[in-house]
C-alpha cells in the first residue's frame, strides 16, 4: 500500500562471485511507497507514513539484531528536474498539471531528520548525486 515501507532481509552469498566477507553488503533493503504510480509524483502525507512506518521496523532491529548503520538511497524521493516535468507520461498530460515532485530541502529532508532522529544508536548515511547541492 502507498505510505509503507517494505523491509526485505537479504540473504547472504556464501559462495561465488557475489560473495562478499567484508562487511559492505546490507543486510536489510527497505522500500518507501510514497507513490501510487511510477509516473506520479509523491506526496507528503505518503512519504510522512512511510517514514513511521520504517521507523517502527527499524527499531526491533537495532534493539535485537544490533543493527547500526543504515544508508538512504535519495534518488527516488528527489524533485525533478524542469527539463523532466515538460516531458508527456503515458496518459498524455505533461507533469506540470499534475502534482509537482517533492522538495529535497524544503520537505523531504526535514521529514528524514524529524522521523528518523530519533532511532537510538544508528548512524544514517544519505546518498545524493553530485547534481544536487547540499
């Protein structure tokens, strides 16, 4: 449903060329589902309950499973560029009558720090592309 997160244990390569010992593999993948569609855009209310929601499985995790470090992937969650919003999606309507992308600055990361902050003992990594000026 739109507004959870899926949280997948991932099970570990003993044996191959995808065997890794050194501790670089995750050992969980989460999703966020903050939008209905691919081609629609997210909205607060969606990323706002998935963000609880990765919260609440996270922290059996770090009390009972030792987790403490987690990475965040921030491509998905990214507003789109101008160039991106002029283009047609599949129903014929150009984005900017539709709903616009979240902000990065302005909602998105206040929304990662408010939810996620207060996750005792875990460190949180955000990986950006260089386009985007922090």
């Amino acid at each position: 449903m739109v507004g959870s997160c899926l949280l997948h244990k991932r099970q570990r390569e003993l044996a191959g060329l995808s065997a890794a010992h050194n501790g670089n593999q995750p050992n969980y993948i989460a999703n966020l589902v903050i939008s209905d569609h691919p081609y629609h855009s997210a909205r607060t209310r969606w990323l706002t309950a998935a963000l609880i929601d990765l919260q609440q499985q996270l922290m059996p995790l770090i009390r009972y499973q030792g987790v403490r470090k987690a990475a965040l992937l921030a491509r998905p969650l990214l507003a789109s560029s101008s160039t991106d919003r002029a283009e047609p999606n599949r129903t014929g309507l150009t984005t900017e009558t539709t709903a616009l992308p979240l902000d990065w600055h302005s909602v998105v990361l206040p929304l990662i720090n408010q939810h996620l902050q207060a996750l005792p003992k875990l460190r949180i990594a955000v990986h950006t592309p260089q386009s985007l000026s922090l």
